[in-house]
C-alpha cells in the first residue's frame, strides 16, 4: 500500500502539531527529511523509540522535533508509521508536510490511518466508528459509550450471535447434505428456541440505540408557554447568554431563538418562542403560529408555566396541544413562592420541576427530568449497544430475518427457507462487524472521519 502522510492534529496553532507517516516506505520517507542528532539512523530505530533532531527540507532547516518510529504490525495502521512532532505553527507544520509529499509520500484522505488499521485487521468495523465517537465526544457519558464499543463490546456479541447462526446453519447444511451419515435430524422446536435465543440479543443491542443516540445528538427541544411565565429567561439561563428578549411586556419573543444549550450531558437543541395566547396581534399571531408548528417537530417540549399565578385558560390550552409529547413542565418563579393550585399540572405532565430560572436555581432538576423522560441512566452506556443509523439497520434487517425464521418455523414451513433466512440474517452480522462488506460501505463509513486520524 502506498506511503500516506497527514497532520494529525487540529489546523491551528498549538504548542506541538504531529505529522503522521504510515506505510511501506514511511521511514525512508523520514530519512530523506529528518536528520536525527548524533548518528542515529531511523531505519534500524526500534518500535516505540524515539530521537531528537531537525526535520529539513533538502538540507535547509525547518524545524527541531521529536520523531517517534512504530514497527509493522506494532502500530496504530498495522504499518511502518513515524511521526514526527514538531513545533505547533500552521506554517512549519504546513511546510513540514510538504516536505514529506515531495519525498515520496501521499496526501492521507479522511481516516484513511483509521480505515488502514481495520483493513489489516487491527480494528473491526464497530471499532473504527467508535474512534470517530471517541474523536468527537462532547461529555464524559458519550466517552464512555465510545470507550465500550472501542473495547469491542458490540462486537464481541454480534460476533457471538453470527457464531450461533453459523453453527445453526452447518447442523442444517449437514443434516440436509449428509442424509447417508447418520446426522441428527434437526428439531424444528430446538431450532426456534435457539432463534428466540438470539432474537433477545440482537434486540438487546438496539435496546439502548435512542438514549445512547440522545447523548450523541442531542434532542431537538422547543421551550413553550403563554407569555411573560420566564420562557426568554429560562432560554437565556440555559445558553448562559443574553440572546431572546426579556421584558416585562407580555409577547416580546415573536421570532424563534435557537441555541444549542448542554445541560448535563445532554445536549439539548433548543428553541424559544412566541408566547402561546389568543392574539390578534398580526405579528405576533405568526409567531404563535410558529411555536405551535414546532411542538409538532421537536422531539421535547419544555412547558414553562408561572408558579406564582393561577393556571389560566392558556396553560390549560398548552396542556392540551402538548398531549402525546414527551415533555416536561417547567413551573417557574419558585423564588416568589409557589400558588398552592399550580401543583395540579403535575396531574397532567408525568416529569414536572419546580425552579427559578432568573436565579439559575433548580436547573439539575429539569436536567434529571430530561434524562427521565428519555430514559437514560448510567447503565444504559456500560452495556453492548450498536452506535450509529448503519450499525442499527445491520441489526434491524438481522432481526427481521430470524424473526421470519421463527414465523417460519411456527407455520411448519420448509427447512430450505428457514435456512435462507438463517443465511441472510448471517450476512447482515457479518457486515456490522466488517467481515463481509461491501467497498461502498467501508468508503462511507470513513468518509465521515477527518484527514490525519
Ligand atoms: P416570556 O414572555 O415567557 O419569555 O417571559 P420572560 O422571560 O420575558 O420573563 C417575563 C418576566 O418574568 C420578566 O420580568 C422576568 O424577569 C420575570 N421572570 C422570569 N423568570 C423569573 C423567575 O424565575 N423569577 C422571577 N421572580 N421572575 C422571573
């Protein structure tokens, strides 16, 4: 394979940027631009080891580094890989680069390193995603989950389910081909057990797909209620600046306001709107308008109703129009004290908090209502869980083909298309794992990644 180079840190300046090399000719590439102090050679550097020296373009200095040498298979891409950390300019780091370009090396394309170790073998397909989740983890809980699919955790058990399918597949193979040797005949009722056996698992590896894709997304939330309860305020309390208007006067909001806030680990992409009240207000009926659309598309609304007043034929409206969404209801302005009767939406909305948004308190009530609403809790990250829309639909067509099996087998359908279900639900294991995938696929899956990892 050829020799590719990138620089492996971000395209800013810092105190070190790293300029990675991996490939058959990487440490001659190396040796054309980096003379080591001393008379150390590079080539009979050991893995692991590392030497001071200038990197130089044809003689002329560049820069001063450290150059650190992996041995085949012993490294990151399963190849030859040096790399060489230099100091942190954009400047040098670019000129560094294109030093190596010009001496043999091509440009890497997106995770291209990552997509190098999964081709020899150093990284299955689950595996390398999660490099890219690890890459991109915004909190400590979505690391976590990166972490557990890095350790190979889906892996191993859709692995085990593919193993399973295998053996239930090479009984069948053997006792159809084979009549002659005597093989067990295979037990339609045994069968389905062992299918039921491996539907649990496969559901088991999705069952987790929406709270762990929660905290790799966020949730699109709208903040809604009738006017001046502390929308504006409780937006702005959230995204920690001055961005939607408050004032006194009730519907002053009338556009939408869009941020996205991080409470907890949840990142929560959220919108302020209008008021929602009867209007005649052209304008700020529009916004109204506006609010009442975006209760339909956001996955959480967050209802914020005054905690100091009755509850008014609006709020009563609101709980009405919110019915069927997963919500929570925000009952503000605790620090005024608390109208006795406003405790009566908890009747209506299941996840209801009581906070002050113009003091910032309670807000880790509204961040454990938020994670209640959807389900999330420590457990949830620890276990084996797909990560991502192709893992997912790899493990949705699975399931759907042992479940035909099990129907199958229930109808008293044929062995030969039990098999055929058997043999198809195989193959989409083998392609969430990466053993059998198509180019397409694997070209698609490190497009996402970025130039250098
Ligand atoms: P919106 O129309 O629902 O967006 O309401 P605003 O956020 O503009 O707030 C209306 C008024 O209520 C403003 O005067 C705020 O300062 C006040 N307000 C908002 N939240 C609180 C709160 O938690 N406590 C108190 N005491 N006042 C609040």
């Amino acid at each position: 394979m050829s020799t590719i180079v990138a620089v492996s840190t971000p395209n800013a300046v810092g105190g070190i940027a790293v300029i990675r090399i991996s490939g058959d000719n990487s440490l001659d590439v190396a040796e054309k631009i980096f003379k080591p102090s001393g008379d150390r050679r590079i080539k009979e550097m050991a893995g692991y080891t590392c030497c001071y020296g200038i990197a130089h373009d044809n003689g002329e200095r560049l820069d001063d580094c450290i150059l650190t040498v992996f041995r085949a298979p012993h490294s990151y891409t399963g190849e030859d890989v040096v790399e060489i950390s230099c100091h942190g300019g954009i400047y040098v780091t670019r000129q560094i680069l294109r030093t190596a370009l010009k001496n043999g090396a091509e440009n890497a394309g997106a995770g291209e390193f990552t997509k190098r170790a999964y081709l020899n073998g150093k990284l299955d397909l689950t595996q390398a995603e999660a490099v890219m989740d690890i890459i991109s983890a915004k909190g400590e809980r979505e690391l976590k989950m990166a972490e557990n699919l890095r350790e190979g955790s889906a892996f191993r058990k859709a692995k085990e389910c593919s193993g399973k399918l295998m053996k239930i597949l090479g009984d069948l193979a053997a006792w159809a081909d084979y009549p002659e040797e005597d093989i067990p005949e295979v037990q339609p009722e045994n069968l389905c057990r062992e299918l039921k056996e491996i539907r649990k698992e496969l559901l088991s590896l999705i069952e987790n797909y929406d709270s762990g894709r929660i905290i790799r997304e966020g949730v699109s939330a709208v903040i809604v209620g009738r006017p001046n309860v502390g929308k504006s305020t409780l937006f702005n309390c959230l995204s920690g600046c001055e961005r939607s208007i408050v004032t006194d006067i009730a519907g002053t909001t009338r556009d939408v306001v869009e941020e996205s806030v991080k409470i907890g680990d949840i990142v929560l992409r959220l919108a302020d709107t209008a008021g929602i009240r009867d209007t005649d207000d052209i304008i700020e009926g529009i916004g109204v308008d506006i609010a009442e659309k975006m209760i339909y598309s956001s996955e959480l609304v967050i209802a914020v109703f005054d905690g100091n007043s009755p509850l008014t034929e609006d709020d009563l409206n609101l709980i009405k129009k919110i019915d069927n969404k997963k919500t929570v209801a925000v009952i503000n302005k605790s620090d005024l004290g608390i109208y006795p009767e406003i405790s009566e939406i908890e009747k209506y909305i299941e996840h209801t908090v009581y906070l002050s948004a113009k003091e910032s308190s309670g807000i880790e009530k509204l961040q454990s209502a938020i994670e209640a609403v959807f389900e999330i809790n420590e457990n949830s990250f620890l276990q084996p869980a797909v990560a991502n829309e192709r893992q997912k639909k790899c493990i949705d067509n699975a399931l759907v083909c042992v479940e035909s099996a099990v129907s199958a087998l229930e109808n008293g359908e044929l062995l030969d298309a039990v098999n055929v279900l058997i043999d198809e639900a195989e193959q989409y294991l083998l392609s969430l794992t990466g053993e059998k995938v198509t180019d397409a696929v694997v070209d698609e899956v490190f497009s996402r990644f970025c130039v250098g990892k």
